[in-house]
C-alpha cells in the first residue's frame, strides 16, 4: 500500500499564447508493481482575468521526473473553457488505473496547459494557490 500527495501548486500562470503544457502537481512514487491499481483523484483552481474565453487542458501521466509533460497516459486529457462571465474554473480528475508492468523511480504528474485565438503574446491564465490537490492511492 502506499499514498502520496502534493498540495503545493509548481506554477503560478500558464501561459495561453505559447500553450505550453506544464506540472501543476508531482507526486514521486518509487515503485509500481504489475498489477496494481493506482487511485488518482485530483483538483487545482484557474482564474480568467480577461475579456475572452480561455481553454483549459490537463491529463495525468505517470513520467520520468517531477517536470516532465510527457509519459504513460494514466488520465485522457480533456478541457473546457473558462469564459469572462464565470472568471474561475475548477479542473477535477479523478481515475483508477491498472499497471501492466513494473516501475521504479517514477512520477504522477498532472499536467495542464492553456489556449485562446484571442491571447496577447504575455497573456496568462492564473493558477490559484493553495486550492487544490493531487492524491495517489496505489493498492
């Protein structure tokens, strides 16, 4: 059995015109074995601070360092948008998944990244602090 949890948010915006995808939580996890059912369950907070729709993408990997935006796919990304009119967005992820082969020395990581048409170069969407969590349950 083993548990582990992040609650302190890696970033603090994502940028929207560049769309590039980063950390928001890590959890490292130093051994998986065949067969094991992982319990993810996950939820950070976005604030919109402008005029214009905002998309919000995220997904959950298991990868190779507490950075990395690219692993074995343990979530499907999916994204909705953050309109003007609601400013915040809360991402939710809850999933069970089981592994087929054995690891060590990996890393639960959720992923998000964000995107609009209609963003300035420097345009971020905001990450609030504190609001959220990732949970790892591996039984």
């Amino acid at each position: 059995m083993f548990y582990g949890q992040d609650l302190s948010e890696k970033v603090t915006s994502l940028n929207i015109y560049s769309q590039v995808a980063q950390v928001i939580y890590s959890v490292p996890i130093a051994a998986i074995s065949n067969n094991s059912i992982l319990q993810i369950t996950a939820a950070f907070e976005a604030t919109n601070p402008y005029p214009y729709n905002v998309m919000i993408g995220s997904n959950v990997i298991l990868a190779d360092s507490p950075i990395a935006c690219l692993g074995v796919l343990l979530d499907p990304a999916n994204a909705f948008n953050i309109t003007p009119g609601n400013h915040h967005g809360v991402v939710v992820k809850a999933r069970n998944w089981q592994s087929a082969y054995n690891y060590t020395n990996k890393y639960v990581n959720l992923v998000a990244w964000a995107a609009s048409s209609n963003a300035a170069a420097n345009d971020k969407l905001i990450i609030e602090q504190s609001y959220g969590h990732l949970d790892v349950y591996i039984a």
